[in-house]
C-alpha cells in the first residue's frame, strides 16, 4: 500500500520579494491532477475528514495558514502532518483515513486525482477498520 508522507515543494523567490511553489504533475505530484478544490473559513473547533478513499489520491496544501492532518493506514500506522508553512503539503494515498484541524486563518487547496465521487468514500470507521492491511 502506498503511504501518506510529507512533500516539500521549492521556495521560489526570496524574502524581500515573496515566493512561488509550483505543483507539477508527475514531477512532485505523483499523479495527474483531474480535480483542485480549496477549503477555508473552517472554524478551528471543527475536525474534518473521517474518511478514507478507495482509489483517490490527493495532495493537501496549507497555503494559508495551519493545518493538522492527521492519518490512518489499514495496518494501525498513525502519523500527524503539521502544515504550517505554504510549501508543505501532504500526500494522501488510497485506504488512508485522514483528519484535519484548522487555523481560524488557514486556507487549505487539494489537488486530486479524479473528479468527485462519493462512492469513493469509506464514512464509516468500522468499515474501514475491517480492511485489510496488504
Ligand atoms: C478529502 C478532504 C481532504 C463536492 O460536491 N465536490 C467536491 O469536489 C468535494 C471535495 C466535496 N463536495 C461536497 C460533498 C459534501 O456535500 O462538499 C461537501 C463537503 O464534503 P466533505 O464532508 O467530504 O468535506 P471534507 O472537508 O471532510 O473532505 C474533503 C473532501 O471531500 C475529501 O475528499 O479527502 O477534503
């Protein structure tokens, strides 16, 4: 089973003058980007996520500021990825359950790998917890 980990992307530019990361499919991006969306406003007394995907693979950036995700593999494997700066994201594999807290100010963009389909969704934790590690 692929895993989730931490990708760094480069900081272009320099403090006097600001910063560009770039995203590029199949170069750090594993995957071709079918779908971006972006979430923000959260209030930080709300946990997102609490699910896991069949087949979507996704990478989540904290391009404002913080998130924590927090994830799941089928083996029991927990691991919390702390976004707090905009060139850090998050790669999200398959059968991984995913949470995230967010600062009131953190704006939060995801790249996907297919477009939206709720059918690709495990909502329920003891369906998930009944999956096997491979
Ligand atoms: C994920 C995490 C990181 C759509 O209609 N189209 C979309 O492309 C998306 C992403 C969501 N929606 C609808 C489905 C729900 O009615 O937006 C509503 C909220 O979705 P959800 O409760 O799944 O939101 P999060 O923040 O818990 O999860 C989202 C993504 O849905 C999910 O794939 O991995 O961000």
């Amino acid at each position: 089973m692929k895993q989730p980990h931490l990708i760094t992307f480069d900081e272009i530019g320099a403090r006097d003058i600001g910063y560009i990361s770039v995203a590029d499919a199949m170069k750090n991006i594993s995957f071709k980007i079918e779908r971006v969306y972006w979430a923000y406003y959260t209030p930080d007394s709300i946990v997102r996520g609490r699910h896991a995907h069949r087949n979507l693979e996704q990478v989540l950036i904290a391009v404002g500021g913080r998130i924590l995700v927090t994830t799941e593999m089928p083996d029991g494997k927990i691991e919390m990825f702390n976004l707090d700066r905009p060139s850090k994201g998050v790669y999200l594999p398959p059968y991984c359950w995913h949470t995230m807290q967010y600062s009131h100010d953190a704006a939060q963009v995801v790249l996907a790998s297919a477009e939206y389909n709720e059918a690709d969704y495990i909502r329920d934790y003891q369906e998930f917890k009944s999956i096997k590690a491979q």
